[in-house]
C-alpha cells in the first residue's frame, strides 16, 4: 500500500508537467453537501467513496468542508498534511494524499482553521484545479464539502459535476437543504443535485421530503431533481461510527449498507457519463426567488405553514437564501 500511495504521489506532482497544451486531463469530482450540520455528509462521503473502491473504481476523498474535518478520524488516518497544507502550497497533493480503506486515498482536512474560507479566489481556484487535475490517475474524486450555503462550498458546487445533497426529515434540514439549492445552484453553471434522505424512518417519510423539495425546484427555480434516495435509521451506522469504520465494510449487509452501495453506483454511473456540469435552465419569471411567501410555505409543509413554528422556519429559510 505504501508503494502505491508513492506511486500516486509521484503521478500527481508530474500532472502538471505533462499537461498537453496546458489544460489537464479533468477527473469527474463528486460533491456531498448539506444544508446544515449534523445530517451525515462525512458519513456519506465516507461510504461513497470506499463504495466506490469496493466496484474497482480508483476513488480519491477529499475533505473540504470548511468548519469541520472529521474524515480523518472517520477513516482513521494518522495526523500529516492536510488540505490546508495544499492550499497554502507548503505540500503538493500528491505529498499530502494518504492510503484509507478499501484503497482509497484520502486528503483530510484541518479542524479551526479559517484558511478554506479566507484564502483568496485564485488560491481556492487552484486548489480546485488540483483536484481535478488527478485524472488520469483517479476515476472519481468525492469531495466533503460541509455546508451548502458557505461561500467556499458554493464555489464547489459550481465546480463539480454532481452534486449529492444530504438532508433529514427534521423540518430546519429539509428548509436549509432547499435553501442551499436555491443559493449554490443557480444558473448557469448549475450542477446535477441528488437529493439523499438521510436518517429516514421509511420510504413515505422519504418520498414526501422529496416531493416538497422538488415541488419547490419544478415552481421556483425552473428544474426537476432526479428521483430521491434513501438511507434507513439503523443503529449500525451509528455503531461503525465510533468504531472509525465505514459501514459498507463493518455491515455491508444491513440494508443502509446495501441503499448506499446502490446509490453511489447510480451517482458513479451518471459521472461516467457528465461532461462536467448540467446545462442551464431557464429560471421561472420572475427569476429565482420568486413567490417568496408561498415558496417557503410549499417547503414546510407542501400546503400553508399556519403554526408559530412554521413561520420562525419560514423567517429561517428567507435569511439564509438573502444572505
């Protein structure tokens, strides 16, 4: 493992040379983001990504998110270099890349540090080129990238060609989820956004957090979410977290397991085939954001929000997609 880990070390630092008139052979990037804290983007970026290793595929996770860095210890990696090393130039990637399970290479990220969200526009832009930039060495790099509505994650989501979007049915997820649409996949460099229904009780409680987001998507923002996935509330999941161990190999039978391992083929599938990014849709009249009212109304409860809870939602989700 060791050797290989070199190997592709030595393969990134000579990308840059052996660039044929300057442009380098582009690697498809995955994004996993989520509206808020706490819904399980790591853990899914995790898993899809070894998933990924598991079907042959030569996968790269990077840890991007700008507030937290938990795929280091998610994958149990020693302390080296991480992102911020790669974005100050102090390592190359290559240097800074780790062996993790099932074969991946992982870069991880840096916890308290505010150099992902201070760093200047051409830093972060070179820094993105670097990660796309490991083809043809890596078929699939999938990127933790945190929240959706912080500015740096917005420059990954117009960076990458797909999108996974993480929520829960808790109602402040479902809101914040759509907000984080509404805010980082405008056109015209929208990208392919898949909705993920974590931490779900059945496929109904799935199917209707779904269909609220993607009734607002088709009446607001003038495009359709490809159909909705699931993951099962199951104490194994929980469990492989605290043993720092990705539940596609500690319970690869347990139907979370399965439900993700089926997901990222759909998601790895679909990059296969991306040329790098949707194409633009023609936003409603009125552009986006228009029918504020009846917008936010449609997200949290797909009818009228009359209750008191309701409207601090509502007041939560017009915050969040003006800022």
């Amino acid at each position: 493992m060791i050797d290989q880990a070199n190997d592709l070390r030595k393969l990134v630092m000579q990308a840059a040379e052996n660039r044929p008139d300057g442009l380098p052979e582009r690697v498809p990037m995955l994004l996993v983001s989520g509206g808020k804290g706490g819904v399980g983007t790591t853990t899914v970026a995790v898993n899809v990504a070894v998933a990924a290793a598991q079907r042959g595929l030569r996968a790269v996770l990077i840890d991007a998110d700008p507030d937290r860095a938990d795929v280091q210890s998610l994958c149990r990696l020693r302390d080296r270099y991480t992102v911020s090393d790669v974005l100050s130039g102090r390592r190359t990637l290559g240097e800074a890349l780790q062996p993790g399970p099932a074969g991946v290479f992982v870069l991880p990220g840096a916890w308290a540090v505010a150099d992902l969200a201070d760093a200047s526009e051409s830093s972060q832009v070179r820094l993105l080129d670097q990660f796309a930039a490991l083809g043809p060495r890596a078929d699939v790099v999938v990127i933790d990238g945190g929240n959706g509505l912080h500015p740096f994650t917005r420059r990954l989501w117009r960076s990458c060609a797909e999108v996974v979007l993480v929520a829960t049915p808790e109602p402040s997820a479902v809101l914040d989820a759509y907000a984080a649409i509404k805010v980082a996949a405008s056109p015209p460099s929208r990208p392919t956004v898949r909705l993920l229904v974590n931490m779900c009780p059945s496929a109904a409680v799935a199917d209707d957090v779904h269909g609220r987001i993607a009734q607002s998507c088709r009446r607001f923002l003038g495009f359709e979410l490809p159909p909705r996935h699931w993951l099962p509330i199951e104490p194994c999941v929980s469990a492989a977290g605290r043993e720092a161990t990705p539940f596609v190999i500690s319970h690869p039978a347990a139907p979370a397991a399965r439900a993700l391992v089926a997901f990222a083929r759909v998601v790895e599938d679909a990059l296969g085939g991306s040329s790098g990014g949707a194409a633009a849709d023609s936003a409603p009249e009125g552009g986006v954001g228009g029918e504020p009212k009846r917008e936010n109304q449609l997200i949290q409860t797909g009818t009228n929000a009359d209750n008191e809870e309701d409207h601090r939602l509502v007041a939560r989700c017009q915050s969040l997609t003006t800022a």
